[in-house]
C-alpha cells in the first residue's frame, strides 16, 4: 500500500478501488503497459486482497482493468534479465498473489475486459467466477518465449478443459476468444463490452445479497473438495453444513422463508 486513503478505501499502487454498499470494485491501471505486472502491482494486489479479507462488510469482488487489457500478463521489460534466484522469487511473488485472491473467503468475480494473456489469464482463473467483454482474449502464450506458465494455469486450464486441448492451447499458445471461452467453461457469461462492468456489478450484488457465511463456506468447499476424494469432500461439505446450521443467519434465513419475507443476513 503505497499511503492511506479515506477510512473506507486505502490507495494501492496500479489499482482504482470504488465501493458500492457491500461490493467493491477493483480496477488494475497501467493501461500504458496493458496493465502487464510488475513486483509493485503484484505487492499491491496481495495487499488489496489481504485488506479485502478483513473488512466484514465487503461481501463481494469485482476484479477488472482499464483500455485494451484485463492483464497481458507479466511486465517482460522488468525480469529479462533476472538471474534463476531473481526469476524464481518474482515467480514466487505471484503465485502469493494468486493465493491471496483465492484464499479471501469473499467471492471475486473478474470482469474481463480485453487480454488476459499469461499471468493475466492465470490470474482470471484464481478468481470464482469469470463475465467477459466480447472483447477477451485469454491465452497463455509462454511457449513463444521458451517458457512455460508458472501461475498454476497448466494445472488449472487442464482440469476446465480436460488435458488433450490444454496441450493444444498451451503448446501453440493460440489465443482464446470469450465465446470459446464460454464453451470451455473457464467463463461464465459473455456480455457486450459496454455492458460488462454493469453485469459484474449486478451478479456481484446477487452475491452480496446471499449469507455471507454459507457463501463463504461454499467458495471454500469447492476449492477446496475439487482434489479431494468424493467421499472426503462430501465430509467436509457434511461438516460445514452442521456448523452452519447453528449459525443466527441459518436461523434468520429459514425464520424468513417460513414468514414469506426477506431475509436479513448478519454475517454470523
């Protein structure tokens, strides 16, 4: 963080954040550079993440970036000549990033704007859901450089995909439009682009809306149980759901729905 803002919002390098009621909306500005990372930016997106987390009355994320680009992955001008340490902890400093969006109990939402290449795509991918711009280009095109994604896209793109077309993907490098995108299932909506932040927006108050606990405990259990066994999973799903059902906002949601009113949800 570089300084403090207002009490509400602090102020990250690269990053625009806006608060609407319980959804807040960051956006990555380095539109310059297509917004590509750099140590700095990813320092200040696992920072946001890490304040997110702790603040209880954000309910939900929406992660997007400015002009042609949501991220064209990392900042090549800033690590090409690295030595191995020095590469190794910049590629360490951002599977921390990826972590800190993955581990906020909040659900983020990445509004895809234009390319999300490389790190870029790797970082939709740490995200729970994905709405992009007619506009999007994902790809993950490392292979052209000699290199292989360092993120955890390999891994990711072939449990979505299934592993014969993320070889194909990952060893061409060919980029991937939205539509594509939503017929592999790494994207959940295609909208027009003039029309992506206000779509976000309302999936992300449909979000907010819902108990923060169970919503919470739901993101956890799905990235949690995918590598699982089934039974195992089915345990810890089992688990929550108990625990869950002592909460007030259990007790809340099912008071209402039996007075046929709506509920009001606490976090608690």
């Amino acid at each position: 963080m570089d300084r403090a803002g207002t009490t509400d919002v602090p102020v990250f390098a690269f990053l625009a954040l806006e608060r609407t009621a319980r959804v807040l909306t960051v956006t990555i500005s380095r539109e310059e550079k297509l917004n590509a990372m750099n140590d700095r930016m990813m320092e200040a997106l696992t920072e946001c993440f890490r304040w997110i987390q702790r603040q209880n009355d954000i309910h939900a994320v929406v992660l997007t970036g400015v002009g042609k680009a949501f991220m064209a992955g990392a900042d090549i001008g800033g690590y090409h000549d690295f030595n191995m340490g020095q590469f190794f902890d910049f590629q360490d400093q951002g599977r921390e990033m990826y972590r800190s969006i993955e581990a906020c109990s909040k659900p983020v939402i990445a509004a895809v704007n234009g390319y999300a290449l490389g790190g870029g795509f790797e970082l939709a991918m740490a995200c729970d859901l994905v709405i992009a711009s007619e506009k999007a280009k994902f790809g993950l095109p490392e292979v052209k450089l000699g290199l292989v994604p360092g993120g955890g896209g390999i891994q990711k793109l072939a449990r979505v995909a299934g592993s014969f077309l993320a070889k194909e993907l990952l060893m061409t490098g060919r980029f991937i439009e939205a539509a594509e995108g939503k017929d592999l299932r790494f994207v959940n909506e295609v909208t027009e682009h003039d029309k992506l932040r206000e779509t976000a927006l309302r999936l992300a108050a449909q979000l907010a809306e819902q108990a923060p606990l169970a919503v919470q405990a739901l993101k956890k259990l799905v990235n949690e149980g995918r590598d699982a066994s089934l039974e195992t999973a089915q345990a810890y799903d089992r688990s929550y759901l108990a625990s869950l059902f002592c909460s007030e906002d259990a007790k809340e949601g099912v008071a209402a729905f039996v007075e046929k009113r709506q509920a009001l949800f606490q976090g608690k």
